[in-house]
C-alpha cells in the first residue's frame, strides 16, 4: 500500500519557497546529488500537490524542466484545493477534501509513493494523521524569509529512517 511522503528542498534556514512563493532560488542553488535524490522519482506513483503550489511559481517553466522534479515526473496528479478550474486538465485530478484526495493519490500511486508538495498540503495531512514519512533536501543557502517547510501548531515526533543518510524519517503517530 501507497505511503504518504512529503519530500521538499528546504534552505537551511527552513524554507522551502521564498518570499512570495518564490521558487528560483533552487536554480541558484540546486539539490546536491545523492542516491536518495537520484532514485527517488522512481519510487513514486502519484503526487498529491496542494493548490497554492500547483498554482504557484516553477523556476523551470517554459524549459524542458518544467514541472514537478524539474520535469522528471510524468504520472499521476491530485491536486487538493478548493478552486479547481472550469476545465478539466489532462492527467490532474481536482478534490477538495483531504481524505478523498489522500484516498484516490494513494490508488493511483499504487505501492509506490503519494508524494506530497507543498506545505499547506503537507501541514493538512500532518494534521488529519496521514502523512507517513519526511525527506527534507537541505540546500546550502537562508533565504530569510518565503514559505516554511513545517509552520503548525503542534510538535510532531519524527524518527530517522534506518539505513538513510539523508533527512528522511518517519512521523511518529500517537
């Protein structure tokens, strides 16, 4: 079954979009190479995007680049908000509630992963019980402002994933 991953580049300052939901910063300081960034596309099987980010800013857009994983995936779309747009979109699905979204991603994605973008989305899921586990691709950079990667309420308890060398882990359900 499908796990809920929410997987970000977040500047060390904690932020994965700057101010104004800027995103070109990741062009001036890109992900670093590693294995759990090479492979991790392949892993999975739809993205569940939250409606700030499907409408917001890709530092790629109008490239080859463009879209999520600077273009490297192709599959299966969900996206939460409560503004869907008056046409359909080939390849997105719209929801407007949490659970119905988290259900049909997790149906598309199959065994492999939902991969959540955006912290808004990322926050809801957290927040309703859903999310499973955390990859955090900490760049080199402080923004100083923009989007945080986490900006709740409450505490959440995470665990290191074993055999992991990145920021992976996995939430601690109560």
């Amino acid at each position: 079954m499908a796990k809920l991953l929410y997987s970000a580049a977040m500047s060390l300052d904690g932020f994965i979009a700057g101010p104004g939901g800027d995103m070109s910063w990741l062009n001036r300081h890109p992900i670093e190479p590693s294995e759990a960034a090479a492979s991790l596309v392949d892993r999975i099987g739809c993205v569940l995007v939250g409606g700030t980010t499907f409408r917001g800013d890709d530092p790629n857009r109008g490239t080859e680049e463009e879209g999520a994983f600077a273009g490297q995936y192709d599959g299966s779309t969900v996206v939460l908000t409560r503004r869907p747009p008056e046409r359909p979109l080939p390849g997105v699905e719209f929801h407007s509630d949490l659970v119905a979204a988290v259900t049909r991603a997790k149906d598309l994605a199959g065994d492999r992963y939902v991969n959540v973008l955006g912290a808004g989305a990322a926050r809801s899921c957290l927040e309703a019980g859903l999310l499973d586990e955390v990859l955090v691709f900490v760049v080199p950079v402080l923004l100083g402002g923009g989007t945080r990667a986490y900006d709740g309420d409450a505490e959440v308890g995470l665990e290191r994933l074993p055999g992991t060398t990145e920021h992976w882990y996995r939430v601690i359900k109560n």
